[in-house]
C-alpha cells in the first residue's frame, strides 16, 4: 500500500497479483487467478468501473481468484469484494491538495482482499474462496466523468453522478453484481463479505481507533455454521478455550476487542434518501436534498445495499438462494512513520498454529497503542477482515 501509484498502476497491481498467488503451493487445493481486461468490462456493462476510469490513461482492469480448498462442497462459496482504486484524486470533484499523495492507499480494501485468499491458500484451508478485485484510477480529464452524469450500471440501474469523489460505491457495486450472478459459479454465494477505503465520514462517526460495520439484516441473525458448517467437528475443550457468540457479527466483535482493533455496528440509510432529488436517474450516488452532506458511511452503504436488493440474480431460479453481505467501512489507519499500513502487512501465516493456540499469550502481550489519523477519507486500512483476524475468527470455529 506504500507502493507509488505511478509504479502501481491497476494493471501492475494485477500482474503483482497474480504473481504472488502462483508461488503458492496448494497441494490438493486449487487456486485459479484470472485477469480480465477492459474489453471484457465492457462486455459486463459494468458502467460504474468504466465510468470511474474513463478519464484516466491508465485501462481499469477486473481481478477475479477462486480458491477451492474443499471440493466436497463444488456448489458452495464465500465472496470477498475488495475496492481497487489504485489512485483517488477525486475526479472533477477533486480532492483538496493537503493529503493528496496519501490517495495512493485507497486500494487498501483490494490489497486486504488478495492477501486473505494467499493465507488460506498458504494454509491450505477447507473452504472456497471467490474474491472480485475492480481495479481503476479515478483522475480527471477532459473525457472525466462530470457531476450530473447517468451511468447505468451492471444491475440495470441508472445512476446519477453527483460526487465523482464518491466512485468507491459506483465500482464496488458492479463488483458485487457480478458476485452474485457469476456465471462461473453454480450458485450464488452464501455470504458476500466486501472492505474498503470508502469514505472519510466514518472517522468523523467513530474516531480513529473503531472500524465501521455495515450488513443487511440477514447477517444480523446469521451464524458462522450456517455459512460453513463444521462446527459438530469441535472438540468441547477446545470451544470452552474460544467462547466466541454463534453469530457472524458476534464472532466479529469478539475477535475485534482481542485484537485489540475493535469495531462498531454502524446503521444503514434507507435507499429513499439517495432518490430524494434525483430526477435524473434511479438512484444517486450521495445523499442529496434534505439528506445533503448527512451520514455519509450510512449513505455509502445504502448505496451499495440497494444496488445488492436490484440484483436479480438473487432470486432467479436456480440460482435460488439469496446471499448476504457484510460491509467494512472506516476504522484504524496505524501510521509507522507517516506511511499507511494495513494488517495485512502483519500477516505472517507461519505464525498462526491451531486455534488453541491462538489464546496463549496474545492477548496479554497485545498491548493498546494509540494511533493517530493519517488521513481520514483513508481509513479502513487496519479493517477486522484482514488475514490475521480472518483467519483468528474462523479457524476458532474449527471451519478451516
């Protein structure tokens, strides 16, 4: 994430990618990489990548891994949907000067995203993986895309652009349609789990040190063994070691205050509030009207969950089982030395043994260190789906 962006380009950022995931051994897993160009997002009619990146001289580009660690179960799969943006200047709704070069992290979501599915496949871990990376750098031109503009985007629906700043949201809602209606995957995935760098309002909601948590109110019932049951193989001793909640979101917070990274259920906006004075389209990227410049995480996620509801690959026969999703926004962005880092970076999968011993000794050597903001519209960078704490949550609930 410290990469330059003229060095890291999303093509670059692709192959690097891809490079990384072939010197994984997988053993009797399979581990798949495929990059997809831009005349293939065309093809997808994934307007809100190719509206993004339609200003920039760099081509946008689509990542997709999938991860096969247990082949008893062909039809079944998690999504991870990670936001690419490789560089944000904000479009022509630029971003302020003071900061500017920090914008090269707001691929921080993408990055978290690749280095989950390259511990699982280092492990070796008895679960599937699908991860959909849209990779774009949003600039601006004479070609930018301009406020006021109609996108449609791979659902079918007609946005109104009225922040190009606000293009987290336009990509990652064609990445999550595409999760869903896949035509690769035999079902749709029983769980969609996207982060990203998404907006700075959430730093102004929870601080520095909370990370946002968003999810439709499916996931708020939903538990770990309904995604992926493996839970009548625990041995009772080993679950009086991880008392860890039934449910995803519980499993979450747990996790979250061991690490030490602790993050906050956030609300969601209801979709009405970005149709409130778009005339234009069917939905708007922002809130507008009486709702302008209010809830700005709430409103990134209303987005997205509309997006997400419009799908009609979630109900479409035989693709019949609805999916959930659970979103990451904001939270901890730890300076070393005035240079972002995410926790990704702490990932050392040799470390991590079995989960009973994950509990010895890490908490009490885990002590809090306070961090400051480096920048606020880059947050999320420490988000609880990075590997180390992917991988602490699952594996106590012995579904690895």
């Amino acid at each position: 994430m410290e990469m330059p962006s003229n060095l890291l380009p999303p093509q670059t950022f692709a192959r690097e990618i891809e490079e990384s995931l072939s010197q994984v051994s997988c053993g009797e897993t399979s581990l798949r990489v495929v990059v997809h160009d831009k005349d293939w997002i065309e093809k997808q009619n994934m307007g809100g990548v190719l509206g993004v990146s339609r200003a920039s001289s760099q081509d946008p580009c689509f990542v997709e891994i999938n991860y096969v660690g247990d082949p008893s179960r062909p039809n079944d799969h998690i999504a991870l949907v990670g936001k690419g943006v490789t560089f944000d200047s904000g479009g022509i709704s630029i971003k302020p000067a003071g900061g500017m070069e920090a914008m090269r992290a707001d691929m921080g979501g993408a990055a978290v995203m690749a280095s989950v599915v390259l511990a699982l496949a280092q492990l070796q871990s008895p679960i599937n993986i699908r991860v959909y990376l849209p990779l774009v750098e949003n600039m601006p031109d004479g070609n930018a895309l301009r406020p006021g503009d109609v996108l449609r985007m791979a659902s079918g629906t007609t946005v109104q652009v009225d922040n190009t700043d606000a293009e987290g949201r336009l990509i990652l809602a064609d990445a999550l349609h595409y999760a869903q209606s896949n035509p690769d995957a035999p079902n749709p995935p029983l769980l969609i789990i996207d982060a990203a760098t998404l907006t700075g309002a959430i730093s102004v909601s929870l601080g520095d040190h909370y990370t946002g948590l968003f999810c439709n109110q499916a996931v708020q019932r939903r538990r770990v063994t309904d995604v992926w049951p493996k839970e009548g193989d625990r041995d009772p001793q080993q679950h009086q070691q991880h008392p860890l909640p039934p449910t995803i979101i519980g499993s979450l917070n747990y996790c979250g205050r061991q690490k030490c990274d602790p993050f906050w259920h956030m609300p969601t906006l209801y979709s009405k509030h970005l149709q409130e004075g778009c005339h234009l389209a069917d939905i708007s990227n922002i809130t507008t009207g009486s709702f302008a410049r209010l809830g700005g995480s709430g409103s990134a996620s209303a987005f997205l969950q509309a997006e997400f509801r419009q799908s009609p690959d979630t109900l479409r026969a035989p693709r019949h089982r609805r999916s959930h999703e659970v979103r990451v926004r904001g939270g901890l962005c730890a300076p070393r030395n005035d240079r972002a880092t995410n926790a990704s970076s702490d990932l050392l999968p040799r470390s991590i043994g079995p989960a009973e011993q994950l509990s010895r000794g890490r908490r009490r050597h885990h002590k809090w260190r306070p961090r400051r903001r480096l920048l606020v519209s880059a947050a999320a960078l420490r988000c609880v789906f990075a590997p180390p704490r992917l991988i602490l949550l699952l594996r106590c609930h012995n579904i690895f």
